[in-house]
C-alpha cells in the first residue's frame, strides 16, 4: 500500500508535535501487538499474531467445507459483516452473484422481505442440503435484526430439507445465549475474543471463517495485517502511516474540516468504504470524553465512488464549503476491456479510440486530482496495489491503527459505542 499525504496542505512541522505527543500510545500498541492474551482494549492487534487462531479456522474451512458448496450466507449486521463483505467484494467484484465463481457469499444484514426472499429462493434451486451453509454472527448473542434472519432462514431450510443444524455456525461470545443455544443443540460454534469489539473482528473467526470458505487466501490476509501491525507501530513515521494519517484528520478536523470522504475508485471497494464509515462513525462520535466529561466529538464519515459520484458529489466538494478532508482511494491493476480503433460512435468523445477501460479511469483519476488542486482543496492519496488479500489485509488493519491513535488525540474511547444501545431497548421494549 503506497500512502501520499503531499497534497493534504499540511506540513511536516505541524505534525510533529502530534506524533511526540502519541509516542507513549504507540509504544504502547507495539507492546499490546506481542501478545495473544486478549486482555487490552486494543486487543484486536494482536489476532494476526495469533497462530493457533489461524490454524483453527483454516482446518474448520477445510471440514466445513462440503464437495458441494454453493452459497455461504453470512448472518451478521455493522461490525460482524461489513469487514467480511468489504474484502470479499474487492477480491471478488461488486457483481460477484454474475460471475462464475464459487462457492459465493451471500450477507443478510437488516431485516427485510426482499433480501430474505432472495435467499430462500436461491435455496429453494438447490438439491442438497449440502450445498448451502450459514453462518450467524452476532458477538452479544442477542442482537435482534441476525436473529430474526436466522429463525426465519432456520424455518426455511427445516421446511425443505429438514434437521438444519448441521448446515449452521454460530460465532459469537463465549457464553453468551447464542452461545449456549448452541451448545444445547450442538450447532458448530467459534467464539470471539470478549475485548474484540465487532468493527475490530475482521481478523477474527468473525470475518476468517467465511473468508477462508469462499476460498480467499487468509495467511496472506492475515500476513498483510501482521505488516501493518509492525508498520503502524513503528518509530519511523516514514512507514508509520496509520499514526501521519491520524495526526493530519486530526489537524483537518481542527481547521473545520469535520467531514472524512473515502473516494473510492473501483464499485467493488464500495463496502470497503462503509466498512470504514462504521469503523470512524463509531469509534471518534461520542457525547463524553476519557475523564467522563461533555464533548460530543464526532467526525461524519461519508463514502463516494469514482467515477460514479463525479456526477452527483463533485460540484459540492469543489464548490460548497471547504468543510471535507478526502481520501482518494485507488487500484489500476490492469487493461482488459478497451474500445476499438474504429469506434461507433465517431467523434463524439476525442482520442478515445481504442484507449482500455482502466486508462479511461486513470484519466478520470488525474483529472480529479487536478480538481482538488485547483481548489486547494486537500487530499491524501492511498495506492491499494492488487488489491489482493494480503494488501487488503494490509489496508484493513492500517486503518484500525489509525483509529486507535485518533481517538487518544480527540481523548475519547476508540472502543465502545453506548448510544448505539439506545435503539436495541427501545426495540425490544416495541416487541413486547
């Protein structure tokens, strides 16, 4: 992953004072990171360490795995599928349910009719039970949109197949109801490390699993994170990027700048962008700080697509306020489709003839880069490469780093989320 913050109109001296003043933090991640006990908030560094978790779940892919295995549905909501789908997409494609690739990964997240009614009938196609496995995700055990999916789903599949519980795994806390539900009818259950918040689990069973089994290469996911746990730990700010890329949002947010747009150029890391609004959203908006008192901090985190967006978005980041910071996220990876020399459609667009697809886009790119220029407007750039599993893995964990050394600058608690608990009472309570 290559990262360029020349653009971000922020000089080095201005970070500097930033990065002496998380020097203390950061030893402290590089000594969470040596260990697997799971006891730190920030515990979620030490899972690509954690050898006997990857060995754990790559023989329990390896079993699950059936000679058959079509469709993997992925029961979760926010942190127990978003970071599953993010990576699976960038690797996969956004259009994956089109392409020829299997076995597939399905992700039902909120409840509603038309999702679970897609599902069933997918299942409905299928001849043996087989060929299909769900995997529920809720860390709490209680949370009610994966529930209510899994019961629905659960009466499906006893309806046309009969006893479903060899085609279900649950992954959740140890101990908890979905836990010992489980355990009663002996449905195959992994846990999660308790200190392992859902937008940090990614490394975990939690996104392994259903990675591993839709055939994803996770020791090199897993190696891409281990780099990024070192790089982000690391002194030299020169492969520190998590800990600059901290400081200069930090700074940003202090110029007024309270709006964080992922500019993504590809559809298929359009959930890695939401994947990451979730991570920000949840982790710097809180009403208090670390001593209790009022802060209300909060940076809105939005996700654009390129060149999608250019025709929605632009005229407001290049014309409406100077209230947004932007990463313009990017992956050329290679020329497939290209226009031919005699075009159809003559003259309408100059010098396109016979240009590919991706040069199109790089062009696109450029101009976009020029845009922000022009308006001084700032942006950091970050180079995905392949985009394959260990960059992604890479990507991934970068960014947790980040925000673990953002939230200690705005003094709030990078891990919890209490206002989120607000709704699920309230729902509860409207259920009785």
């Amino acid at each position: 992953m290559k990262f360029s913050y020349e653009k971000s109109l922020l000089e080095d001296s201005a970070i500097e004072p930033l990065i002496q003043e998380l020097s203390p933090y950061r030893d402290h991640l590089k000594t969470v990171s040596k260990h697997t006990d799971y006891l730190e908030p920030e515990s979620a560094l030490q899972l690509p360490s954690d050898k006997a978790l990857l060995e754990n779940v790559t023989n329990s892919a390896i079993r699950l795995h059936s000679p058959t295995l079509q469709y993997i549905i992925v029961i979760g909501i926010g942190g127990s599928n978003l970071g599953t789908q993010a990576v699976y997409e960038a690797i996969a494609g956004s259009m994956n349910l089109l392409v020829d690739r299997l076995p597939k990964l399905i992700f039902l997240d909120t409840v509603t009719d038309e999702k679970m009614t897609a599902v069933t009938r997918i299942l409905e196609h299928l001849t043996n039970i087989d060929d299909f496995l769900v995997i529920t995700i809720s860390k709490s055990g209680t949370t009610t949109e994966p529930i209510a999916n899994t019961e629905v789903l659960w009466s499906a599949i006893e309806m046309q197949f009969g006893d479903p519980r060899s085609r279900f795994v649950f992954i959740t806390d140890e101990g908890s109801p979905l836990w010992k539900i489980a355990e009663q009818k002996k449905i195959e259950h992994f846990s999660v490390p308790p200190h392992v918040g859902g937008r940090y689990s990614v490394f975990s069973t939690v996104g392994l699993l259903p990675l591993a089994l839709a055939g994803i290469d996770i020791a090199e996911f897993v190696a891409g994170a281990k780099r990024a746990v070192i790089d982000g730990t690391s002194p030299q700010t020169s492969k520190n990027h998590a800990l600059v890329s901290a400081c200069l949002t930090h700074l940003h947010v202090k110029q007024g700048r309270t709006i964080h747009n992922s500019f993504l150029f590809s559809p298929k890391f359009e959930v890695l962008g939401k994947w990451y609004r979730q991570l920000m959203g949840e982790s710097i908006g809180k009403e208090r700080d670390l001593e209790g008192n009022p802060v209300h901090a909060g940076i809105t985190p939005i996700v654009s697509i390129g060149s999608t967006d250019l025709h929605s978005m632009a005229q407001l980041y290049w014309g409406g306020p100077d209230d947004k910071y932007t990463h313009l996220i990017s992956s050329f990876t290679g020329e497939v489709h290209a226009l031919p020399h005699q075009v159809a459609l003559q003259g309408l667009i100059p010098n396109i003839n016979g240009k590919s697809l991706e040069s199109i886009m790089q062009a696109i790119y450029g101009g976009v880069k020029s845009a922000y220029e022009k308006k001084e407007r700032p942006y950091v750039e970050i180079d995905l490469g392949q985009a394959d599993a260990r960059e992604l893995g890479y990507y991934l964990q970068f960014r947790m780093i980040e925000m673990m050394y953002l939230a200690r600058l705005m003094n709030v608690n990078a891990f919890d989320q209490p206002a989120v608990e607000l709704y699920k009472e309230t729902t509860r309570e409207l259920l009785t």
